[in-house]
C-alpha cells in the first residue's frame, strides 16, 4: 500500500515517527530523533539534523542526493502502468521524480533525522501496509520492520514460515530482533510479474514457484473437520467486530450478518473433512518477482494454514482486487475452471478429500478471505476503514445468493 493511501487511512507521521526511533534504538543502540512533515519546511529546527523527502505517490524516502542505484527498486516497480494509456504518462512521471531539479518539487513533505545516519546516501525507505523497509544498498540489505500499533504476529508468521522451509523462494534472513520486530534479509531486485511486457514471461514465472509451493503444502498438510475449522474462523471474525464497529457501525452488522451466513451455508453442504495447508496467504502478482533467471517470492506476512485451495483462488479469482469478484467466480464455474490446487498430481499422499463441491470451495474461500480483511482492518490507529472491506462484502452478498441456488457438483480430487 503505497504512502499516498496511508496518509489518508492512518495517522502515517506519527506511526513513522514511532517505528523509526523503536528500530533505530534496537538495532543501532543509538536513539535517533524523528519528525515527520507533510510539507518540506524551510528549516527543521534542529543541529546535525538530515531530511529525507518523501513521494508518496513512488511510496518512497529518501535523500535529495540519493544514490541512483538505490532508487532502481522504484523505477522497476513504477515505470510501467497495468493500464496501456497510462504507460507513457507513468513512465515520464517516475523518471522525472527521481531526478533533480523536479526531485524536490514533486515531493510532498518528508522527514528529518537526528542526528543523521551517515550512509544516508544508500538507503531508501519504503512504506507499507504492516510494516517498513529500510533498503541498504551499501550492504546488500533490506530491514523489515513492523510498524507501531501493528499486530505484532505478521512478522512472527513470516519469518516462521521462511526459517523453517530454506527451499521457499525468498531472500535470505540474516538477522532477527530478538522481539521480533524486525528483521534483516538479503536485498534483492526484480520486477514483479504484472509489471512485465509480455503475458507468457508472466506465465512462465508463476509457473517455476508453483513446485515449491506445492512442497509447502504437501509438508505441512493436515486433514480436519471442516466445521470445526470454520467455527474457528467465525469466531475469530466476531472477536474483532467492535474494532471494524468503532470505524463503521453498519459495515460491522454486515460482516456479522455474512459470516454467520457462510457458516451456515458450509453447514448445509455436509463434508467431514478439509484439507488444511501452509498458504503463502497473498499470492498475486505484485508478490512474484523476476531478476535475470532469478524468480522470488516475496511478502508472507498473511501465511498461515488454509484449505488447500486457497492461494490458487487468491491468483486464480485475483481476490485481492474484489471489484468484479462476482462475474470472475461466475465465469470461472462456467468454464469448471474452480481450482482445488495448483495441480493435484504434485501431492504423493493418494486421496486427500474423496468429494467437495463448488458451494463448499467458494464458501471456505470467501469466509478465510472475510476473516484476512477483518484482521487487517482491526487496528486501532485507523481512521476508517479499507474500501477494499466494503467491495468485498458487495461482491461476496452476491456470490452467496448464486451458491445458495447452487446444487453441488462433486470434485473428485486424486
């Protein structure tokens, strides 16, 4: 989530200011005071001070004279729109925006640091939903730091799930806080499968994890009731409905109102058992990184165990953008084209579940997808809450009413 939108939906400043002293105190063992502005001052006010700029439209901070190696992670993120009338508008932006004189003058505040850090120069701060990185081109290193007010068991699932499977994708973790709020993993470049030219290449990238992925799940696979599981995740969900009530009162009655239906329509179509695995838990292209032959997989804050399903409906729906989420389930069952893997044959353990059902699938999916949103939107420091929240719901009513009138159609799964 860029600092464009952060601005808007958190009090950012202040949420910066506080994970910046918290990780510079644990890390450097030197307390560092930190300001932020929402417009660039005329002084800071302080000696020995540094100020860094901030674009928060390039989601990014950094010095006036950056190190033009270090703002290459903004060029390979930005350059290219998803949308062709955009692409040579976008491209002029970004490129402009990283050089002077117009690097000033399209930034829109940004923060002073005292004292100052003297590899500034390498250092490039990027924003994010849950947490901050600090990339270090000086030393190869990226600092992943949870940010204050966060729910603290983002960057434990992380780096749980990383440390525990060397064989995943991803960068290597060299350093950990010993309270977990941060770590430190290899710097790496690349540019994500939605930002390439050409849709094979896409392709062929997502398809070169999809062994690892299904490694993880065949690891990690457990069978368990499946109603049981979904009790669990309907209670999650209620625990946190005064959180979302605070921000909107209405959207609470809602999320109350559309899980206890979800729970009741999986109860309906009677399974036994559901294949639970390790998922990445966000799973779409902006996740997928190419470097040369090099093929990451990056941002496992939301991994946790899932029906097995669930990362190839997150890629295959593209879930994380719910407008629209409807029409894509509708076409997807139309053309029976509703995953229950990324491929089957990859799992060695013969018969996982001897039938599901489409209504089953989609309904664990959209309540597992419910319960994500929800925890993401429960933080306390919001100032209200994620319109990604309100479409889903708009597009999972919907989605009920058609599996409600939906007969099941069994899955054999080999």
């Amino acid at each position: 989530m860029r600092i464009s939108v952060l601005l808007k939906r958190e009090p950012f400043g202040m949420i910066l200011e506080n994970t910046l002293v918290r990780y510079f105190k644990s890390r450097n063992k030197r307390i560092h005071a930190v300001r932020w502005f929402s417009r660039r001052p005329a002084k800071t006010g302080l000696p020995n001070s540094q100020f860094w700029l901030c674009n928060p439209y390039l989601n990014s901070i950094f010095l006036a004279n950056v190190s033009k190696e270090v703002v290459r992670p903004i060029l390979l993120e930005y350059s290219r729109s998803h949308i062709w009338w955009r692409r040579p508008f976008q491209y002029l932006y970004v490129h402009l925006a990283l050089h002077k004189p117009f690097i000033e003058m399209l930034c829109g505040g940004g923060i002073s640091l005292t004292p100052g850090l003297q590899n500034a120069r390498d250092l490039l701060i990027l924003g994010g939903n849950h947490h901050l990185r600090i990339l270090d081109w000086g030393s190869k290193t990226c600092a992943v730091i949870l940010k204050h007010g966060e729910n603290p068991d983002f960057i434990k699932n992380e780096v749980s799930v990383r440390t525990s499977n060397s064989f995943l994708p991803c960068p290597q973790i060299t350093e950990i806080a010993d309270d977990s709020s941060w770590y430190v993993e290899q710097l790496i470049f690349g540019t994500p499968v939605n930002r390439l030219k050409n849709a094979i290449e896409s392709e062929a990238v997502v398809n070169k994890l999809i062994p690892d992925l299904l490694r993880l799940h065949e690891k990690s696979l457990e069978i368990v009731d499946r109603e049981q599981y979904a009790k669990e995740i309907l209670d999650r969900i209620m625990s946190r409905i005064p959180a979302i009530s605070r921000l909107n009162k209405a959207i609470a009655d809602n999320v109350s109102d559309l899980s206890l239906i979800l729970f009741k329509l999986l109860a309906r179509h009677k399974m036994a058992r559901v294949a639970l695995v390790q998922c990445h838990g966000d799973f779409h292209p902006a996740n997928i990184m190419k470097d040369g032959e090099q093929v990451w997989l990056i941002d496992w804050e939301y991994s946790c165990k899932r029906q097995l399903s669930y990362d190839s409906l997150v890629y295959g729906l593209s879930s994380r953008f719910p407008e629209g989420l409807f029409e894509r389930i509708c076409q997807a069952i139309r053309a029976g084209k509703i995953p229950t893997s990324f491929d089957l044959n990859g799992f060695s353990g013969g018969i996982l579940i001897e039938t599901t059902s489409y209504p089953e699938t989609l309904g664990l999916f959209l309540l597992e997808e419910l319960d994500l949103l929800v925890m993401e939107n429960a933080n306390p420091l919001l100032f209200h809450l994620s319109p990604v929240l309100s479409s889903f719901l708009i597009e999972a009513t919907k989605t009920i009413s058609m599996l409600q009138n939906t007969q099941c159609r069994p899955i054999t799964i080999p």
